[in-house]
C-alpha cells in the first residue's frame, strides 16, 4: 500500500508539469500503464474539468492545464478484453 502512495506521488509531481500541453486521453493511456506496470489493480483515473477540482488526488495535467487526471483507489477497472463466451 505504500508502494502505491510512493507512485501515486511520484506521477503527480513529475508527470504534472511535463505533459500539461497533452491531450487528456494521451496522459490518461500513459499514467494507466505506468501503474499497471506497477502491479497497482483497483483504481480509477478520471478527467476533469480544472473548476471542478475539490479534494482529489491529482496525477496529471492536460489540454493546457484546462483539465486535471485524478486517480482514487477501489475503483472497477475495466477488463481489456471480452470474457469468452460459455459452451
């Protein structure tokens, strides 16, 4: 868990500022990866509007600092695959 905290924290103050100019969709595909290389499993990364920040964890900036990636824990991750079907 505290593995989990060093790389949250890690992201937010060294991906921040970097990547600001990126296209949200592009950060938020580079942060998921960088976590799961990491081995963290249930959490979520969310766009969101820079006004409508209260007290989320921020991860990234993007869109020209316009709009935040948050990440929280317990989230459902969404498989990236289909489930196969049953016979």
């Amino acid at each position: 868990m505290k593995n989990i905290a060093i790389v949250v924290a890690t992201l937010a103050f060294v991906a921040a500022p970097a990547f600001a100019a990126k296209p949200c969709d592009e950060l938020k595909t580079e942060i998921a990866a960088k976590l799961d290389a990491k081995g963290v499993v249930g959490y979520t990364l969310d766009i969101v509007d820079t006004a409508q920040i209260a007290d989320q964890n921020v991860i990234g900036s993007c869109d020209g600092g316009t709009k935040k990636i948050t990440y929280s824990r317990g989230g459902m991750k969404v498989a990236k695959e289909p489930a196969p079907a049953p016979q």
